[in-house]
C-alpha cells in the first residue's frame, strides 16, 4: 500500500486529498479514525495520526471533539485551485522536457492537443 | 518513561555497550536495528534488567530498574532461550506464565496458540525452531507487560506466522496500548508498524528517530561524474559507484526540492533510498579490527 521512499505520513495525506479531489470523500464527510486506519493499512497508529494532523493543519479536515475528523467544506474547491496551479509546473513542463528530448517540437504537441479537443 | 544514562556493558575486554544515552516515552513500538554483534540483545537485557550495566542505570519511571521487583513484574524479555525448562510441555509453560503475572490473558494466549497451529501438548525440546519462536511470541503477547521486549522472535518463522506475529502484534497493540521494543534483521517487512527506530552500530546508538523521518531521507544521485561530485558539495556521502564517466553518490538527506529539481534540469537523476538500504549504507562502514579496549 504504502512504499517507504518517502514519508508514509505524507502519503496519508496526498491519498485522503486525491479522495476529495475524485469525490469519493465528500464535503462533511466522515473519515477512518486513527485506529481504524492504522488496522486497515497495517501501519504504526502515530504515523497515521500524523497524516491525520497535518491534513488539520492544512484545514482539509476538521475535527468535531469525542466524533472524529471530516472534510472541510471548503477542501475540495481549495485543493482543486491548488493542484491546477501546481499543473503546468509539475505535469506540462516534465512533458514538453521529454518532448525536446525525443525531438518533438511545440507544434506537434500542439496538433495533437488540437485533434483531442 | 524508560531512560538509559550512560550504560555500558562489558564482557571482559569486549564491550558489548558502550555509554548508551537513550530516552524512551512509553506506549510506542520501537524497532532496533542492528548488525551481528552490534549489541542489540546486551542492550536489551539491560533494559529488561536481565542484567546488571557495567556502568551507567537503568531508569524505569523514574526507578533504578536491576534487581527492582517494581519493575520486574512489568517486564517480558523474550530472548532466544526463552527462559524456560525444555523438558516442560508447552500448557504448563503457558500456566506457569499466567500464575506469575498479573496482567496474563490466558484466552488471548489460547488464541494466538490456535492461530499458530502450537501443539499445546508437546515438550518444549521437541519444538521446531519456528515453533520456540511462535512459543515466544505467545509468551511475550499474552503477558500484556507493559514493557515487553521481543528479541529476534520471528527466527525460524515461516512468511505466513510472521505476517500473523505483525498482525497480532499490531492490533493488540492497538486495543492495549504498551511499550514494545522488537529487534530485528527483517527491517522492511515490519517497518511501518514501528513509530521510532533505534540503530545500534559498534556497541553505539548510530540513530534514534521516528521511522517516518528516515523513509527518503537517504537520495541516490546519478549522472556525469562532475555534475554529480559538485552537487554533492555540503551533503554526507554514504555510498559511492562509478562506471566510466558516471557516478552515483548516496547522500544522507532530505535534500532541497528545489535543489532536486534545478538537478534534474541539469541531467542529475535522483532515487530516494528505502529504510533497509539506508540501514545498510549507514552501518557497512568499515570495522577497526580491534573491536576491544
């Protein structure tokens, strides 16, 4: 599930945010407690609260005291604002990187973008 | 809260320990790690308080911990020899365990028997390896100490009664929060259940840190030898390869996301290190021959 190249704290958390951005998790919506994800993904319970709190920190969830922790009302526009700035550095860029390495100019692109719209 | 102040032990002219400083807050899985001859178990059984440090203490809440009944009976230590008469079957171990421990759950110990498949009426001398270990991890689960100590307690254990030891051993934890310290060589299957890692080298603790922290902290740059020599400027190196003009360091990171990238840009290709390969980066450094003083 997990893989230990980096963080598995900070793989919680780009998971839970990956599940409000395709809506699987929804505005107000409950999610796993600690224990409950610890069990589920066979991990260490203060790493996976450590997921669970930066996602706090970062107001994507919220915690309503003795229930549990739920999604922001605001998490999914504010995550999809985020990662549509974050696109054009981190998806086309390494693109048009490889483009010029195999030699494939902006034009081409550009036609074959054309033929998809 | 467990602390070790300055702890050594030595056997003769070998010391196994040498001033150990560490501090353990309760109610966390620990893993140690370690070569052969590190001295991991010479650690443990100070901890346990199996035996007395040469010199330094022992603090348990507080509590000088050798020769303490206080701290004793909150103590499992399962060692290799278990600690047990060999000519004893495996049902009178077990009773003999629940009578001597207060927090003993003789049905969780019936269940982790079944789920072992351990023949419950069978001597201890004529269990297998994986057996005696299975024993140990029934003995040391079951006591419910609130330290317990697992030395190596998986040796011999197949795939499957390892995947049901972490199981278990997981979701115990989970319902009866306590202080476990597992030693182990299987770093990468059992990784993610420990919250700290404690990394003993030479007698020494090399590294105590949440387990999380060392999950890409060690980087492989690869590329043309000059490119790769000069970004490595103010990193520790761990490992080096060369083949013709190219070079791979490892570097002790994390490193700057903006480094990495500008790296990238210039032709540098970068992995990020598992926690076993960082554990053998970090402890294959070459030994003095003489290992005494």
């Amino acid at each position: 599930m997990f893989h230990d190249r980096s963080p598995i704290y900070l793989q919680i958390a780009d998971g839970i945010k990956n599940d409000i951005l395709t809506g699987s998790l929804r505005e107000d919506d409950q999610v796993m407690s600690t224990n409950q994800y610890a069990a589920f993904y066979r991990i260490n319970p203060a790493t996976a609260a450590k997921g669970f709190a930066q996602l706090v920190d970062e107001g994507v969830l919220y915690k309503r005291r003795g229930i549990g922790m739920f999604v922001s009302p605001d998490a999914p526009g504010k995550l999809r604002s985020e990662r549509r700035q974050r696109f054009f550095a981190e998806v086309v860029e390494p693109m048009l990187d490889e483009a010029k390495r195999v030699g494939i100019g902006v034009d081409e692109i550009t036609d074959y973008l054309g033929s998809r719209r | 809260m467990i602390e070790m102040r300055g702890v050594t032990i030595a056997y003769g002219r070998t010391v196994a320990v040498d001033g150990v400083d560490l501090t353990l807050p309760v109610n966390t899985i620990y893993g140690l790690l370690g070569r052969n001859g590190s001295g991991k178990t010479s650690l443990l059984s100070a901890l346990a308080s199996y035996r007395r440090p040469s010199a330094g203490t022992v603090l348990v809440d507080g509590e000088e911990a050798f020769e303490n009944p206080r701290v004793a009976r909150r103590v499992s230590f399962i060692r290799d020899t278990l600690d047990v008469s060999d000519s004893e079957r495996v049902r009178c171990v077990l009773r003999t365990a629940g009578r001597l421990r207060a927090t003993w759950d003789a049905d969780y110990a019936a269940k982790l028997s079944d789920m072992f498949e351990l023949d419950t009426r069978k001597r201890v001398s004529a269990l297998s390896r994986g057996q005696r270990s299975m024993l140990g991890v029934v003995l040391g689960l079951a006591s419910r100490a609130p330290l317990t100590i697992l030395d190596e307690s998986y040796l011999g254990m197949d795939a499957v009664a390892r995947t049901l030891f972490y199981r278990e051993l997981l979701d115990d934890y989970l319902s009866h929060p306590r202080t476990i310290v597992l030693s182990t060589h299987l770093i990468e299957e059992v990784a993610d259940l420990f919250e700290r890692v404690i990394i003993m080298d030479r007698g020494r603790v090399l590294l105590h840190d949440e387990t999380d922290a060392l999950r890409g902290r060690g980087v492989t740059v690869t590329g043309p030898a000059a490119l790769v020599t000069a970004f490595a400027a103010g990193h520790t190196v761990l490992g080096e390869q060369s083949l013709g003009g190219v070079r791979a360091l490892t570097l002790d990171g994390p490193l700057d996301p903006d480094d990495v990238a500008r790296g990238e840009r210039d032709g540098l290709a970068f992995g990020p290190l598992g926690i076993q390969d960082l554990f053998v980066h970090l402890t294959s450094q070459p030994r003095p021959l003489e290992a005494t003083r």
